[in-house]
C-alpha cells in the first residue's frame, strides 16, 4: 500500500510540460492522421518535434481521405511528403487496414495517438466500427491496454457527436490532449486540441494519467 501510494504522487509531481522530451525519448509512438485538415500543419509541427528526440520510433498511419483527398489546406500529396521529410525518424505511413491489423499481436507501440481525430473518428471508435486503417490501428493497439490519446478537431463535438466524447471519456485507456471551443459565437458546438499540449499530454497518457484540466479558453 506505500510503495503504491509513493508512486502515484511521484507521478502527480511530473511536470509534463518541461519533461515530455525525457517520457518520449526511445519509445515507440503511433500516429493516426484523419481528416481534420485545417489542423494538420499543426500536427505536423509537433511531429518535427518528437522526430528530434533520441531513439524515437513513430508509426504514422493514414485515413482513407487523408491519403487521397486535396483542400483549401494542402494537397494529400503534401502530407506524405511532410512525413517522408522526418525520416528516419518517422516511418513510411501505414495505409492499409491489413498493415495495420498486426498492431494488434505484434504490441509494438507504447502510446498510439490520434491526431488529429475528427468527429467522424470519434463516433466510429466510440461504437466500436472498424472500417479503415487507423480505426484498425486504433482497436489493435487498444486489445494491448495500451494508452491512446485522442487529439480532437471537430465541428460536431458539443453536438450530435457530443455522447461519443462523453463515451471515449469515461473509456479505460483513452485520454484526451486537452481542447476548447475555438469559436463559440459563430461555432458552437466545435472543440480543437490544443496543438502546444499534444507532446504533453502523448507523455502523460504513457504514464496512464489525463493531462489537466482537460478544457481549455483559447
């Protein structure tokens, strides 16, 4: 009972903000890109960053669209090579639902993160759907009780979608990178990571705890 006691304060005192560099050092880390494509720059800034530490390992796996879709926010094309540029460091992208299948026995990640994660994500994990690579990606690496880490985009988040967040929530092993409304007046039921916490939180949900507190003002 003290030794376990003694442990969890230790991790309550980890300063997450200056530390994860430390957590995230050598491990092995997944990442499930989807569509939230007014995020993506972002992500792939935080990715620069984790791709800088010594011996990290990162498994990017790829939605449908981002693979094949182009918008007003860069071309498919664009990602992946954005991904080819942080190699070695970041391997070539999983793009398939059988690629990504031995995720599941093979337990080769220490922390899966999705990001970002738009509301359609969300609802497909929240029901339990399988129904393309990263969602795949997503249930394997969860059969591990592993951690996953859900960096949020989404329009639909107070709304509709809003009984799935409630749902991943209360999951075992899903944490949230801590998000907010990015405009309430003109969208109000829209939540955004905050994409400065995403490194952050990946290392506190390796050490099985929520970055707090999980709402953010932007």
């Amino acid at each position: 009972m003290t030794e376990k006691k003694f442990t969890e304060n230790k991790l309550a005192e980890i300063d997450y903000m200056q530390e994860w560099p430390q957590l995230l050092a050598h491990k092995t880390i997944g990442v499930g890109l989807t569509g939230s494509f007014c995020t993506m720059r972002k992500v792939l800034n935080q990715l620069a960053r984790l791709a800088e530490l010594p011996g990290v390992d990162i498994w990017p796996v790829l939605s449908g669209n981002v693979q094949q879709l182009d918008s007003k926010f860069g071309r498919a094309a664009e990602w992946r090579q954005a991904l080819a540029d942080l190699a070695p460091a970041v391997r070539a992208p999983i793009c398939t639902i059988p690629e990504a299948e031995p995720i599941g026995p093979q337990s080769p990640l220490d922390v899966m993160v999705l990001a970002p994660c738009t509301g359609n994500t969300l609802a497909r994990l929240a029901w339990g759907l399988t129904d393309g690579p990263v969602l795949m990606a997503a249930k394997a690496h969860l059969r591990n009780e592993k951690p996953l880490l859900i960096a949020l985009a989404s329009n639909d988040a107070l709304g509709l979608n809003a009984k799935n967040l409630g749902l991943l929530l209360a999951a075992k092993q899903i944490y949230f990178v801590p998000l907010g409304q990015d405009d309430p007046l003109k969208k109000p039921n829209s939540l955004i990571f905050d994409d400065k916490l995403l490194l952050p939180a990946a290392a506190a949900a390796l050490q099985r705890r929520q970055l707090q507190p999980v709402l953010r003002e932007f």
